[in-house]
C-alpha cells in the first residue's frame, strides 16, 4: 500500500509552474535545481492522494518521473506528467483508473489500454449486436455526461480485416484502445482537499466503464506472445 506522509490537502501552488518550466528546460539542471518544489508540491501530495484512495480502489502504483531512454530517438530525461493508476489496470488487456498532472490540469482516464486481439475482435462483434451496441451507446452517453468520452488511442487506418469500412459504426470498431478520458483545466479545487472528491467521483464514473467492458469483452484467453492486435 502507498503510504502518504500526511493527509491529501491538495497538490502544491508551484506544481503547474514547475511542468512549465520542465517543458522549456527539460534537463538535469532544471530537475535537480527545482527538486526540492517538485517533492513538495507534486511528489509528496501523489503520495498522499494515493493513500486516501486506496481504500477503495486498492493499491495504486505512481509512476516513476523519469523517461525509459533506452529505444527512444526522445533523449529527455524527465516525464513532463505526474501519474498514478490502480494496479489492475497495470495487466495488459484488465481494466484500471488513471491520472496524470500535467501543466494544462488533471487528466482522468480509465478502461482496457491495451486489449488483446481476442478482446478487440469480441468488442468489434458486439457492434453488429444491436442490443449490446445499444447498451454500449447509453453507458458511453452517461460516462459523457461526466465529461468522458473515447479516447482517440491509435485506430485502425481503415478497418480491420474482415470488415467494411462502410459499417454504420466503423468508427468504433477501428479501435485499438478502449480508454474513456476526462481533462480537468486547472481550478481552485487541484490545490486543496476537494481535489481528492473530485477524483473519487471521476474514478467511480470510470468503474462504470470497466463494468462494462469486463460484462461485455472479458479477459483475453490468449497466451501473452499471441497478443497482437
């Protein structure tokens, strides 16, 4: 379990301040120069809201600020985000919650990330079901409601093999991502207590979603090699 030094009283004044800055000078002078604001005003406070969350969501892992420059042509060195996201979401193809703060606000997110092939195919068979692509409609016009919609994630071209690009709801059966988002600007709220109510709602909004998906989709029965999209 994530344990949070003190109780959550918001992320800290200076945190969007400190992204600005990352994003213009994203180098080991910058971090090493501010360290001591983004423990104090970002680090710290993740901590505390992933410990008050817990309880209900179970253990959440926050995620490391620096970036894997291993295969990457992107050579910098620090995450221009903070995040956080439930550990069952962390299992290709499982359900999860998500946030991420960035200097524009919060981000809520939540959903299958990475489905696997057989998950994809049985979410692009329910769309020629007319009661399931029903019921998908209402639940996704009620997550909206919210302020969550389809993330856009990386769609197929076209459309997959063995269906017509002309389906009424090609839209959704490109997919390859089946995340719903949610992109809060920056409010009094972030900085104070009512930050953790508002991400307690968004992240029971994206449990909906969830429920759905493992009703409807399931886990993939495909052994890890054969995951493919």
């Amino acid at each position: 379990m994530t344990v949070g030094s003190t109780p959550f009283q918001g992320f800290g004044d200076s945190a969007l301040d400190f992204y600005e800055g990352l994003a213009a000078d994203n180098s080991t002078t910058y971090w090493q120069q501010h360290k001591a604001v983004y423990d104090s005003a970002i680090a710290e406070p993740m901590k505390a809201l992933a410990s008050a969350l817990e309880p209900e969501f179970g253990e959440i892992k926050i995620f490391r600020p620096y970036r894997d420059l291993r295969f990457s042509a992107d050579k910098r060195p620090y995450q221009e985000h903070a995040s956080m996201g439930t550990r069952a979401g962390e299992t290709e193809g499982h359900g999860g919650c998500y946030l991420s703060l960035t200097a524009e606000g919060l981000m809520l997110a939540g959903g299958y990330h990475q489905p696997a092939k057989d998950q994809l195919e049985r979410f692009r068979t329910l769309q020629d079901d007319d009661g399931a692509a029903a019921d998908l409609d209402a639940t996704l016009a009620s997550l909206e409601r919210q302020g969550f919609v389809l993330s856009a994630g990386a769609p197929v071209r076209t459309a997959p093999r063995g269906w017509s690009r002309d389906h009424p709801r090609i839209a959704l059966i490109r997919r390859t991502s089946l995340v719903v988002v949610r992109h809060e600007e920056p409010r009094d709220w972030l900085f104070d207590p009512r930050c953790l109510d508002v991400v307690t709602a968004a992240w029971r909004d994206v449990g909906t979603w969830n429920a759905w998906l493992d009703a409807r989709v399931g886990p993939s029965t495909l052994p890890t090699p054969a995951r493919g999209r």
